[in-house]
C-alpha cells in the first residue's frame, strides 16, 4: 500500500474534542481581559509590598497593554505558518510562566518585566484563539462559538476588577497573578485534544516576513508609549510629538516593506475587502462609545454623584450585563435569519442613543432613570463582541485567518487604548480650564457619540451589499 488511511473520528467524539477545545480557547481568552482590567486594582497592594515609583507602578499595567497590541498581529501570521495549535499553546505558556514570575517578584522592575511577556502571551492567545475557532468550527456551530468568545471576553473585563479586588482583600496581590497562571496551565492540559481538532496549517511553504514584523512593532511601541507618556509628559511636549512622528513613519516603512515582501505579515489585500476592513472597524467604535465609559463612569460616580466605591460597581452591572449576555442572543437571532449586518448596525446604534442617554446623568439622578441607557450602552458593545471576529474570519481565505483575527484585535486593542487616552486627556483638559466634572462628562458625551455616529457611518459603507463575500472571491481580490 502506498499511504494509511486515517478513518475520521466518531460524531460524539468529534464532538467532545470540539467541546475540549473551545472551553480551553474560552478559559485562556477569559485570562486575557481579565488581567488587563483587573491588575490595576492590584497596584495599591504592589506599591506597598514593593515600594514602587510612580512610573514603575504604572508599568505594571502599561507593559502589558504595549506588548500586546504589538505583537498580536505578528502572532497571527506566525500562526498561519507554523500552526495555530502550537501557537495558541505558545502564548498560553509564555502567559503562565510570567505570570507565575509576577507572582513571585520581588522587585518593581521584574514585575514590569513579566508583565510584558504576558502581553505577548495574550496576544497570540488572541490571535491564535481566534483563528483556532475559524477553522474547528463552520455555519451555525462557528456562529455559536463565536459568540462565546465575545461573550466570554466581556466576561473577564467585567469580572476583572470583581476578582481581583477579592484576591487582593482576601490573601493580596500576587494571588491575582498566581490564579492566572493555575488557569492558564488547566487551559494546557487541552493542547493535545486541539491538535486533533484543529485542521493543519496550510501554508507550509511561507516564511515570517521579518522586516515587516520588525518594522510592524517599533511602530506600535513607539505609538502606544506615546500615548501612554502623553499623560505624563503632557500632549504638546518634544517627547511625546517625536514619538508620534517616529511611529507615523514607521508605519509609512511598514506599508512599504509589505508591499515588496512574498509572504508578508499583513496582506495589504484585505484591506481593499471593504467589508473586512468595515467588521474590523467596529471594535474602534465601541472602545469610543463604551469602552471609555467602562473605564471613566466609575469615577463620575463616585465624584458627582456621591456613591462609594461598592455603589458605583454595582451600579456599573447595568453597564456591563449586556456585555455577557448579548453576544450569545446575536448569535441565536443569526441562526434564526436575522442578518449579521443588521445586528452590527443596530449595536452601533445602540453606541450613540446609549451615549447620548447618558447625559441625563446628574448629581440626583435616580438609578431607574440612568439604567436604560447604561443597558442600551452595554448592547451596543455586547450585540457586535464575538458576531463581528466570527463574520470578518469568514470572509478570509483560511490559511490567513491568524493574520486575520491579528489584525482585527490589534485594532481593537489599540483603539482601546487611544480612546481611553484621547478621553483622559480631555477630560484633564477641561476640568483645568473651570469646568465642572458634571460639565466636562456632559460634553465628552456629545464628543464620543459623535465620534461613534461618524464611525457608524463609515462602516455602513463600507458594508453596503452582503456581507457574506465568499472567501474564494476574497482569496482572488487579496494581492493584486
């Protein structure tokens, strides 16, 4: 005989192994967000374990934000060249091993430091989590899964500070990063089971585009350390503008060196798919039309309105439900013949009336009166978490989903963090030249629904006609 014949798997069996791998994919993407909203509630206890300045306390945060926005599109190509299997146990393994050190360090410095390896190990647990999904699952069943992720994600941004602020009271701060690594390390256990669920990498002949992966992230790092020092050298300084004009060049590189290379990091092509490049966009909206409020409204509230700490998060649910429910309720409308492109304009919908409900927001505002708009606010981000990865991936060829999916969350993740910055910013500016935090927060709320209103826009447009273009067409359109 020339070969072996490999029999498939029986449908229950497939079945549990699909099952197997998509908690663990769950499990890991849960880690992710949480560690992102949930360590900044862990930096009064490191400071006073650890005695850290200022700048390194706020590392402690900022090395992971960077890391991962740098990295997670090199991840995703990397997947889609060696496997998204080893990949994904890569970064989960990577994200164990620091936050284990994390939990351990004894110096300010070394916390830093671990805490920018787990960047990169979030970023190709994103990537390659993703892609993994893409690829495991098709019709209905991706739909579902895809709406777990979104799901879940929001779950571990909305839990974060909840958890750590447990952690934190109940046996300290390096229980928050320890929890981490023991849930990252369950999450391993399953690699062998998604090895033989997940297809094999097809692009066996492709190499990593190194100079653009270079180029790629000096861009990113000089962009988010931008934005991050621009709260602390301020917006107009020397520092701060010759970062933003290196990273701008860069770029400019980047763009360059990806349209010479043969296999390069990101296709340019994708981004001439109008609809790909118009599901990628959506992310950008909600890190303006709630993310911000995600990580603002708590002060408000505690600010104007008076609340304690323990009020305003139990107010901020309402913000937040959406987010964890909504994504699985796209999906079953999907399967039920509502159109994916309708869901995602009405969450953009939901992001501008929801922002713009909010204004009503004052010193005395009874919560029944502000809790519609916060629940309109948080579908607005829950109705597209989740449908819109699964939709953009399915427009893409499937031997370049990890670049895919490493595109789309290095936008979302990078949006994140210039909004946050962007509102910030502002929100300093105004309260120095008089204003009232009550004025100052009415009038962001007129800028962020705008912003997400034009967004919206945008996006409508560039989603015109269906947007189930089939991925053979794309795969034709992509390098011309």
């Amino acid at each position: 005989m020339s070969g072996t014949t490999t029999l498939p798997a029986p449908p229950v069996e497939g079945a549990r192994r699909q099952g197997l791998t998509l908690a663990a994919v769950l499990l890991a993407v849960f880690v992710v967000p949480m560690s992102i909203s949930g360590t900044a509630v862990a930096l009064p206890g490191i400071d006073a374990d650890l005695g850290a300045s200022d700048a390194a306390l706020q590392w402690v945060v900022n090395a992971f934000n960077v890391a991962f926005a740098c990295c997670t599109l090199v991840w995703g190509s990397v997947a889609d060249i060696v496997g998204r299997m080893r990949v994904f146990a890569a970064g989960a393994a990577l994200f164990a091993v620091a936050a284990a050190v994390s939990a351990l360090a004894g110096d300010a410095l070394v916390l830093d430091a671990a805490r920018a390896l787990a960047g990169v190990g979030g970023a190709a647990i994103f990537s390659a989590g993703a892609a993994i999904l893409s690829t495991a699952y098709e019709g209905p069943a991706r739909a579902r899964a895809f709406a777990l992720f979104g799901a879940v994600a929001g779950i571990g941004v909305s839990l974060g500070p909840t958890i750590a602020g447990q952690l934190v009271a109940g046996v300290g701060w390096r229980w928050v990063f320890a929890l981490q690594a023991a849930a990252l390390v369950v999450a391993l256990l399953a690699v062998p089971v998604i090895a033989r669920s997940v297809p094999a990498t097809v692009r066996g002949s492709a190499r990593l585009d190194v100079p653009g992966a270079l180029v790629f992230v000096a861009a990113m790092v000089l962009l988010t350390c931008g934005i991050v020092q621009a709260s602390q050298w301020g917006r107009g300084s020397a520092g701060v503008l010759a970062l933003f004009a290196a990273a701008a060049l860069a770029l400019i590189a980047f763009v360059r060196v990806e349209r010479r290379s043969a296999h390069p990091v990101l296709d340019l092509g994708l981004l001439r798919e109008r609809r790909f490049l118009g599901l990628a966009l959506v992310p950008v909206a909600a890190s303006f039309g709630f993310v911000t409020q995600l990580t603002y409204l708590p002060s408000y509230l505690t600010a104007v309105t008076g609340r304690d700490g323990s009020a305003a998060g139990w107010l901020m649910l309402l913000l937040t439900a959406p987010v964890l429910v909504s994504p699985v309720a796209a999906a079953k409308l999907v399967e039920r013949g509502v159109s994916a492109k309708v869901l995602i304009l009405v969450s953009l919908g939901c992001l501008v009336v929801g922002d713009l409900g909010l204004l009503i927001f004052s010193a005395h505002a009874a919560v029944a009166v502000v809790a519609l708009p916060m629940i309109v606010t948080g579908a607005g981000m829950g109705l597209s978490a989740g449908l819109v990865d699964g939709q953009a991936l399915a427009l893409v060829p499937p031997e370049k989903a990890g670049m895919a999916a490493g595109f789309v969350n290095t936008l979302r993740l990078g949006s994140e963090a210039v909004a946050v910055a962007v509102y910030g910013s502002l929100l300093t500016t105004l309260l120095g030249g008089g204003h009232t935090y009550n004025s100052a927060f009415h009038g962001l709320l007129w800028g962020l629904a705008g912003v997400s209103l034009g967004l919206g826009a945008v996006i409508a447009w560039l989603l015109r006609g269906p947007v189930g273009t089939p991925r053979a067409d794309l795969a034709r359109r992509m390098r011309r």
